[in-house]
C-alpha cells in the first residue's frame, strides 16, 4: 500500500482564523514532507521531518506551524493566513534514504 | 542552487501518438522522479530513475546520469495522458535520511480524441 492521505480535501478560511491540515500514511516511512503548490506552478517545499524531528524549514513564515506527533501523522497548523496563502498544499512520505517520495491527494486552501 | 528544465513547455497531441519530454539538470543528483499531475491535483508516481531504463506499459523513462538529462517517453498516448508531468531531482549529497525535491517548471500535455 503507497497511500498518503491528506484531510480536508478542501478548507475556506478566514484571515483571523485557525485550522489545522492533517496528513497521515502507514507504509513505514521516516521522512514526511509538506508542500505549497501555487495555480500553474510546481510543488515547493516547506518542510521536511526525518524521525519525527523537524530536518528542514524553508524559511517559511511563522503563520504555518507544523508538528509532527508521532512517525505515522502529519500536521501543519495554519494562522493569520493571508490571500495569496492560497494554493494546493502536499503532503508526501518517503523510506529513509535517497528514495522515491510519495505524495497524498492534497488540500486545497482558500484564505477569504 | 540546481537547475531544472523541462521541454517542451506545453504539448498537444492527437491519441495514438507517441512523445518524449526531457528533463535536464545542472548538477548530480541523488534521485530523479518523473510524476504526472491529474486535473485534480494528485501527484501520481511514474519512475523513481536517478539511472538506467525502466518502463512500465506505454511509459518508459532513461536518465542519463553522467550527461545530466532524463527522457520520459509516452507511446500511444490517450485522453487520459493529459495533465502536467513533472520531473523532479534531489541534489543534496548527504541527505540525512531524506529527500530534498526540486521540481521543474513541468510539461503540460493535452491530448485530443
């Protein structure tokens, strides 16, 4: 099973609002990994967990938060978001090693 | 930073035609992944190919890891081919366990009955 899943699907939110994108996969991978996807552009990474740990933060600004609680999940907490926030965010996983990154369906965010 | 180029940029082609994109970049990689990205935004995994030949039906893909390139071959291609493929590389030498993907800019493919 190469299954990611990704909750909501789909997520409307204010400016003054708080939510939260939830991401999980049970293949038995170490490394997780989110991703911002603007309209006709590629994938861009935000940040990578390797054991649990956060590895990498691509100097996102601090208004996205993301934890990882356990080896299996994967959340990324979302607050004072701005418009153009707006965009198709990933979730993938991968074994440890230079190996093949698998991704969820996505969710698509909307800042009103 | 690596560079990643994909051509052709856009592609429309009639079904039953055949195609190849390339993917060039600038620096060795540790891992090269070829996806095609569906109308509804889900990243499907086509080759894992830092090297070599694979092919899986109508696909089939070559990197050409000393020349710095890949090539995604599409054969008999079908509406549902249609979407964006993206190539995407990790340079990083040591990786720490993990993958850093850079993606190219991606080819958009339509494909007409």
């Amino acid at each position: 099973d190469t299954e990611v899943t990704q909750t909501p699907k789909h997520l409307v939110m204010g400016m003054t609002n708080k939510k939260s994108l939830k991401c999980e996969q049970h293949m038995g991978h170490r490394a997780m990994y989110w991703y911002k996807q603007k309209a006709k552009k590629p994938p861009e990474l935000m940040f990578v967990y390797s054991y649990e740990k956060l590895s990498i933060n691509e100097s996102v600004p601090s208004r996205f938060s993301p934890e990882c609680p356990n080896s299996s999940l994967l959340n990324l907490h979302l607050h004072a978001l701005q418009p153009e926030d707006s965009a198709l965010y990933l979730c993938a996983s991968s074994p440890h090693g230079p190996y093949e990154q698998y991704f969820g369906p996505g969710t698509r965010l909307t800042v009103t | 930073g690596i560079q990643v180029e994909q051509s052709p940029p856009d592609l429309i082609l009639q079904e039953g035609a055949n195609s190849t994109l390339r993917c060039n970049f600038s620096d060795s990689v540790n891992n090269l992944q070829w996806f095609h990205q569906n109308p509804w935004g889900q990243l499907i995994n086509l080759f894992y190919i830092p090297s070599g030949t694979k092919q899986n039906g109508r696909l089939s893909a070559t990197t050409v890891a000393t020349e710095r390139y890949s090539l995604l071959y599409i054969s008999s291609s079908q509406t549902t081919d249609s979407g964006v493929y993206f190539c995407a590389v990790d340079p990083t030498r040591f990786s720490g366990g993990y993958n850093k993907l850079i993606f190219g800019a991606g080819t958009r493919l339509a494909v007409h009955p």
